[in-house]
C-alpha cells in the first residue's frame, strides 16, 4: 500500500484536503483505512483548528479496537493518536453504566474518547446539544442513522447537535445506503456535509497483492445444505455466511446446517481450547482448521473463539481456513486473509452485502483475488411463496449487478459537439448528452452515483424492469426520473434530465462489453455492437441500463425457472399510467406495421402484452374523453 510523507494512503489524503469541513462524509470501503483517516483530521482539528475534544461512536464494542493508540509520528504525522484506558468505553457493561464516565470526560481535560453509538445516544439524553461545543463528534458506520427521527434516535441526536451546538461531525461508512430505503439523511441536512467519496475500483488500485474481486451467484433447488458442497472451495480461506432462522433458505436448525457444511468439508477429528475444530478433508485427506461462530449455547466458549480470531487469526493465515457465521463476522471483522465470501440466501439490505463483501477485500500477501458468492433459491412454481423467492432472486442479481458496476472503472461522460477533437482517456463524448450544469449536480455525479443507483435498484418497480419486463424508455425516462425526484426532491427538472442522463448512460456503458477492432472501439448495447464514436443518448435511452440482470437470468435457470419468473412479474405488474402509455403509442404503431396486427393482451411475449395494455388504455381515456367532451357539449 502507496503511502505519503505523512503516511497516508490515497483515501486518506483526499480525507485530509477536506480537514477544514465542520461537516464531513467520508465514502469508502472496508479496509480503506476510515479509522486512520480519522485520526488524522481529528488531530489536525485538536491541534490547529480550536477544537477541544474527540468523542468517536461505533456500533459495536469488537470495533471500537480500530480506534485504540496508535503511532503515526513514526510514519511521518506530526503527532500520535493516544487514548487513555478509562476514556476506552467499548468495554463489557452496560451503555447505561458509562454515561456518566462520558458525561465526566466533556467536564475532564483529556482528548480523546471512544464509545457506542448506544452510549452517546443515552448520554445525549441527560446533556444539551451545547455540551458538545468545541467537540469533534465522529459517526463510525454512519449508515445506521436514519432520517426518520420518529424511529431512529441517532438520526434524532444528530439533528439535534447540529442545529445546538458548533461540533464539528466526521460521518464515515463503507456503505451510505440503509436496506430500508429510508434516507441517512434528509437533503437539507445532508447538503451541508462535504462529501468524501472513494469507491472499491479506486480501493483495488492501490492494493499492493489484492487486484480483483468477483462478484457471483450459484443457484440450488431443495436445501442448500445439499448443494454447498459444489461452491465450497477449501482451497480458499472462506467466510460462509448461514441464513437467518426466520428466511425462507433456512431449515431451521442452525447447528445441523452447521453439521452439513462440516460434513461437506470432511471429518472432525478434534477441537482445539481455543474452539477451532480439526476436520480432515475428505477430498484429499488434509486437516483444515475452522471456526463455528453459530453455535451459542455456550457463551463462554464463543467468546474464547472469538478471541483467538481476533487476536492469533487477524495475524496467522495458518490460524484457521474456514468460519461458519450467522449473524457475526460482518461489520467491522477483520481477517485479512479470507478470500472467498460465501453467503447463503438473499440478503435484503445492500448494506448487509457491502460489509460481507468487505471482509474479503483485505489486502493481504498471496491474496490477489477476493470472491463474493450468492447461494440463492431457485424459485419453485409448486410452493406457496413462489412470489417472494422471485423478488428475492432479482433483487439479489441487481444487487450484486451494483456492485459489479462500482467496481468497474469511472468514465467522464461528455457531449459531442461536430466533429471532436482525438478522445482524451476516460472520456466518452455522447450526442445530445447533457452535461451537469450546476455545481450541485456536478457533486451528486462525483460522490453519490452509486447511492443513487443503489436507491434506484431497491425500487420494486425498477427490479421488474431490471428484469426485462418493462420497456427501456419507460424505465430510463418514467421510473429513473420519478426516483430521482424523491430522493433528491430540491433539483428542477432541467437538474433531474442531466442526472438521470449520467446515471444512464454510466449504467449502460458499464453493463457494455467493449470491443476494439483495428483503431475502433465498438461497445455491446443490448443484441448489437455500436462504434463508440456514433454514441447517441437517443440510442442509448432504448437500452436497458441494467439489462444484464435478465441475461444473468436467461443462461443461469433452466426455461422452466424463467417462465416462473416472468409470469410471477407479469402477476404483480403496475397498473399502466397515462405517462408510459404515451411513450409507448409509437411503438404500439410500430408493432402493427411490422406484424400486420395489433398486440395481443393473451400473449406469452411480456413486451406484446405491455403494448396491448398501453393500447386498452389510450383507448378508454380515448372514450372518456369523448365522453366528457359530449357532456359538455349538451
């Protein structure tokens, strides 16, 4: 890893540039470096911008060790970052106990104070927002505010401190966007914070081992218990990731799945004071070292294995090859030598599979690939919740389609005007496109596209397009737009087209197989290659920007599973409006000429049937309004 003279890593310069921010966002991935990061704008703010006090909040007590003392004068900073025992509060106890050691430490004259997020928000109680004056209040995992202050008492506490006091606040999270669709925050507020954003393309750059991530997907029938055995590679350092006993993929006993994968790896011969168990694999005879961290009728053995992780694993790659979790080893675990993420089960929060992700993407030497892989069910047209194993499934491919698209590299996106100067790298001039044209786009597009896209993907409405249901132009110029709008509710409309431009064409350029033939480029928009010269937003507005999630589908389940699939769509399908009806007469039109009939609403063709219905719909407002017109004229 690429350092500085002041020891810092690419992220955390960018960081530092913005150190005079009151407000700040920091954007990045897991494993970025955020903790340092923080340590060294909170010095920087202790000692040359006024500032009289740390407070840092995780939500756990396991991370409040990324903010334990650490040197960074030998690296080249101007100072260290040191912070006393008693003032560490991520210890055993109850928040409530700590309250008061927290309210002494704002009365105290040390510096620096680590606690949850639990203990801030009951101190909080008993204090006034002035009482942070002077301080620099860092949110670690910032995606657990929420907007909705009705619900979620960080996001209450925040407000609060931000309009009562002049702290300074350091949000930082490896995944902005919440699995409940609700806002971290509400634009007004969130237009006042400086936002950091580094992505895990601009991450992979600068790892010194680790060069590649895979993002994937493998599809079972029955119980994933039978069919772990094909994605298990015990070649690979393996986090694997068991369904929670309340989903669907789950069989309801956590410790006899625990029992299947451990018979899919082999024998167990032994198990170790520190819990890991000594299985043999049955493939080629070798002993594999692995940690059950689902099993928890006893606490105290638990805890034991969750030490040795963290203490003797987090340094050994020999320590342990494979840990079955449930619901612990996400956020905030560190193992720098897994390799494979192995999660069984749609996860409905993006969040939840950003920090799965993250624990795989350590750059560790040996390590220059990480793997994620979703084990998902395929859905059964002969069970009752056929329904929700489909939305479960595209969801799942959309999601992991998103992170597919962060990884790739970030092009600059401009309009063609004649005949245009030889193409600089990274930028692709486009006909008609529309370039931001104030600076509040401009910042949305530098540091909050792929949270837009994230937004845009939970939407049930856009899945359903994801999945070739939909016509292109409805959900590129309908549903794009009609998201934008809500999230981002103080844009004007010239503001929502420039946006919904980029985020388009950024979609669909980055789903593109691109091609160089002799000096050409040519890039693959739905079935046909196109020069990158001739690039068109018209052209491009006729492609699905997430058409892969279909094609993922098409070569992944047999016809039987699609049809399930489109049918169980075309069930749940939106009523038409009069605004995607519009839109679609022309090629209505088009669909008679060139099939010397008009659509069918019987078809087994998902766009037919969409035409037929767009056609019944023009022609009841059509009679309505003739009908009304007759009235008035009476």
């Amino acid at each position: 890893m690429h350092t500085d003279a002041l020891g810092m890593r690419e992220m955390q310069q960018r960081v530092w540039e913005q150190r005079a921010a009151q407000y700040l966002l920091v954007k990045a991935p897991p494993a970025s470096g955020k903790s340092r990061a923080l340590m060294f704008i909170a010095l920087d703010k202790l000692y040359n911008q006024g500032r009289k006090k740390v407070i840092v909040a995780v939500p756990e007590r396991s991370i409040g060790g990324s903010f334990a003392s650490t040197s960074l004068t030998r690296f080249g900073f101007f100072a260290d970052w040191n912070i006393k025992d008693e003032n560490n509060l991520c210890t055993p106890g109850s928040s409530l106990s700590k309250v008061q050691q927290f309210i002494d430490f704002l009365g105290g004259a040390d510096a620096v104070l680590v606690c949850t997020h639990a203990t801030l928000r009951f101190a909080f109680e008993k204090l006034a927002a002035s009482a942070l004056d002077g301080v620099v209040l860092a949110i670690d995992e910032f995606h657990h505010v929420s907007a909705d202050i009705a619900s979620n008492r960080l996001g209450e506490l925040l407000k609060g401190v931000m309009a009562g006091s002049d702290a300074h606040i350091v949000a930082m999270t490896g995944s902005y966007f919440r699995g409940d669709s609700v806002p971290v925050l509400v634009p007004e507020d969130e237009a006042k914070f400086t936002p950091v954003t580094f992505n895990y393309y601009d991450q992979l750059n600068g790892y010194e081992h680790l060069k590649s991530l895979g993002i994937g997907h493998h599809f079972y029938q029955g119980r994933y218990t039978s069919a772990i055995h094909e994605i298990l590679d015990l070649d690979k350092k393996t986090i694997v990731h068991i369904p929670n006993v309340n989903s669907g993929e789950s069989t309801k006993d956590k410790i006899e799945e625990v029992g299947f994968i451990l018979d899919a790896i082999g024998e167990v011969i032994s198990q170790e004071e520190s819990g890991i168990l000594r299985v043999r694999r049955r493939d080629n005879g070798e002993i594999l070292r692995v940690a059950d961290l689902v099993d928890d009728t006893d606490q105290m053995a638990r805890a034991e294995t969750l030490h040795y992780l963290t203490s003797v694993a987090s340094k050994d790659p020999d320590a342990v090859d494979v840990i079955i979790a449930l619901g612990m080893a996400k956020e905030g675990f560190d193992w720098p030598f897994a390799e494979h993420a192995l999660t069984v089960g749609y996860r409905a929060s993006l969040t939840e599979v950003i920090q799965i992700i993250g624990r795989v993407t350590r750059d560790s030497a040996g390590k220059t690939h990480a793997q994620f892989t979703n084990l998902i069910a395929q859905p059964d047209a002969a069970t009752d919740e056929v329904k929700l194993s489909v939305n479960n499934m595209l969801k799942a491919i959309t999601a992991s389609l998103l992170m597919e698209q962060v990884l790739a590299p970030n092009f600059t996106f401009k309009s063609k005007v004649g005949n245009d100067d030889a193409p600089s790298p990274g930028v692709l001039r486009i006909k008609g496109f529309k370039e931001p044209s104030t600076d509040r786009v401009k910042q949305i597009v530098a540091t909050d596209l792929n949270d837009l896209k994230a937004t845009i993907l939970q939407d049930d409405t856009f899945v359903k397009a994801a999945a070739g249901n939909l016509d292109a132009e409805v959900t590129n110029k309908i549903l794009i737009p009609k998201i934008i709008r809500e999230r981002y509710p103080d844009l004007n409309e010239s503001q929502v087209e420039e946006l919904r431009q980029q985020v388009v064409v950024d979609s669909v350029i980055k789903n593109g197989e691109v091609r160089e033939v002799g000096d050409k480029r040519f890039i693959r928009m739905s079935d046909k290659f196109v020069n990158i010269d001739d690039l068109d937003i018209n052209l491009i507005d006729k492609v699905n920007p997430f058409q892969r999630a279909f094609e993922v589908l098409s070569k992944a389940v047999t016809p039987q599973v699609l049809r399930i699939i489109q049918d169980t769509i075309t069930a749940t399908r939106i009523q038409i409006t009069e605004e995607e009806a519009v839109l679609l007469w022309p090629k209505v039109q088009q669909f008679k000429k060139l099939n010397l009939r008009e659509p069918s609403l019987r078809s087994d063709e998902p766009t037919e049937k969409r035409y037929a219905e767009a056609l019944a719909f023009l022609r009841k407002k059509k009679r309505e309004l003739e009908a009304q017109r007759k009235l008035e004229q009476a």
